[in-house]
C-alpha cells in the first residue's frame, strides 16, 4: 500500500489536527485524503500538502475510493462505518475505540518484529497512552531480565478521554473560580480540584474494568509479564501528560546501577536527574518517556521504584497512529 488513499473520521479533533501535522513535516504522500464529518458543509474543505480536499460528510462516503479509514475520536455513530468500511475491504485504524477487540494492538518505538504485522492487519488499534507507557519501560527490560511482579499507579489526566475531557476540566475550574455550583457533565463527579480514584467500573475483586483492559493490551507485547502487573488508575485535574509511579521485582540478581542502565538503555525513554519532573513540563508536546527517582526498594532484594512522566496525547496516542501511516506507506 505505497499509495495511500486515507479517509479520516476526526481530522477536526486534537488527535487528528496532530496526526495530519506530523504527517506534513515527514512530507507523508497521500494517493487521496478524505476527511469526513457528520456536519460538514457543502463546500468545506482543508489543506494538505499544498492541496485541498472537500470535506465529506459520513453518509455520503464511497469506502471504493479509499483504502484506509482511520477514526480519530470518540464517535457513538462510527460503528456502521467500519463495519461498511471492513466489508468493503478497506484497513481499518481505529483510534477511537470502535472496536478494539477486533483488532491487532500497535505501539510505536517497539522493534520491527513487534510490529511488522501491519503489513497484513486489516484492523489495526493504536495501543491506549497508558498501556503504552507501561510497556515502553517494561518491554525492552523484559527481554533482558526476568520481572517478578508489578505494582503500578497510573495517575492519568483528563485528555485520556479525549477532547470532552479537557473541555469539561476547564469549565468546572472557571465556574468554582467565580463561585458557581457545577453538575458534571462527564466524569461521575466533580473533576476540578479532585481526584477519582477509579477509572471504569469497579469489579468484584476491587480492581475496574479500565484496568483490566490495559493489562489485556499489554498481554501481545508483554506475555506473561502482563501477568505480574498490578495497576491502579486513578484520574487526576491535569490537562495533558500522564504519571506514573512503579515499583518493579526480578527474580535474578539485580544492582540499581545495573537498573538504571536497563531503563536508561530503552528506545525513546530519557533519565532525568536534574529536576523534579512534571506533567506540565514533560507531559506536553514531548515525544519522549521521562524517567527520574529511580532507587532500590527498603527491605527487599532485586526491587526497584521509579517516577514516569509521558504526553498521553502526542507519544501515547498521535505517535502511535503515526507509526502506523508510516507502516501503511511502506506496504
């Protein structure tokens, strides 16, 4: 699939006006663009690469005319579009959760080994920001070490449900900061100057269905140290960038120089040793995983803790769907 001909459901979302920028910069070559809408105007159009190209509206869509439909945001009416899409053979990246079971899981940064099947995957899911931070630390030290167990705080903030997460943020805060009542309208209760201490519903051994479906990503690129994982997540009133706090164990003998050499050693992750590290600065418009306070755990053997700073928008999310199209234009 040399040339791409790509329908975007989403192009107008943050997730989409990334995907396509990025594409731009790496002078990505399109066969056809198709951005589509469920209200878009007859005569509206966008730009890309010097060309417009009219804005479609979903109903009126020729899945004939493209070979790749990517969803780029949380739609309730997408589903009858893949599936027109899939019986018209078309591949499907699906960023907005369509049907994530459906398909293959895809991270980007992983070896090609780890993700050459997109050359033959007909549905394609980026993995989700939070399963993408835990398995770009935990992937490449795997490989070389024997992990025991995983305990793991992810303490996500409100873009990881997308754009209305933000939203909803912003309005809460501007109406406590002139003192008026707020109903949310998103999360289950107040966001602003709180924090909810779980994500999804809470299963019958207390762990929530959020959880559970990061550790079943995780499973095709982990195997059975997504076994060992023990994740708690929480949400908390911060626009972009994800944190994580993780304790990790081994069964073999392990330094902590021999650790921070592991984690240093891994593809898009940097140490940060000189500064306390936040998701205002580290969490947005960074590529890079950010890692500091790494130290062995007291009282126990071959275990170590760390702090983890990721931008869940970008390196969790657009950067997957980018590694895909690159993928994609390889085919």
């Amino acid at each position: 699939m040399a040339e791409i001909k790509l329908a975007l459901l989403g192009y107008d979302t943050d997730i989409g006006k990334a995907l396509t920028e990025i594409m731009e910069q790496e002078g990505i070559e399109l066969a056809d663009y198709i951005p589509l809408s469920y209200t878009a105007d007859e005569y509206d159009a966008i730009g890309y690469l010097g060309k417009n190209y009219q804005i479609q509206r979903v109903e009126e869509f020729e899945p004939e005319k493209a070979n790749v439909l990517m969803i780029a945001g949380n739609y309730s009416e997408a589903g009858k579009l893949v599936a027109q899409a899939r019986k018209s053979g078309l591949v499907i990246v699906d960023a907005g959760e369509v049907n994530v079971k459906e398909g293959r899981i895809f991270v980007d940064g992983l070896a090609d080994a780890d993700t050459d099947f997109v050359y033959d995957a007909d549905y394609i899911v980026p993995m989700s920001s939070e399963a993408t931070m835990l398995s770009l630390i935990l992937k490449p030290i795997s490989e070389r070490m024997t992990i025991s167990s995983v305990s793991a705080v992810m303490m996500e903030s409100v873009s990881g449900i997308g754009d209305s997460g933000t939203a909803e943020l912003a309005r809460e805060s501007i109406s406590l900061f002139n003192m008026r009542d707020i109903a949310p309208r998103i999360f289950p209760s107040q966001m602003a100057f709180n924090v909810h201490t779980a994500v999804g519903d809470i299963n019958l051994d207390d762990t929530t269905t959020h959880e559970n479906n990061v550790i079943d990503e995780l499973r095709p690129v982990l195997g059975e140290t997504a076994d060992v994982i023990n994740l708690t997540s929480v949400v908390v009133p911060v626009f972009y960038g994800h944190t994580l706090s993780m304790n990790i164990s081994f069964l073999e003998d392990i330094s902590l120089d021999e650790f921070k050499n592991l984690v240093a050693a891994a593809p898009g992750v940097e140490l940060v040793d000189d500064e306390e590290l936040t998701p205002v600065k580290f969490g947005k418009k960074e590529d890079k995983l950010y890692i500091s306070r790494i130290r062995a755990l007291k009282g126990q053997v071959s275990s170590f803790t760390l702090v983890a700073v990721m931008d869940n928008f970008l390196r969790g999310v657009v950067l997957n769907c980018m590694g895909i199209i690159r993928k994609l234009s390889l085919k």
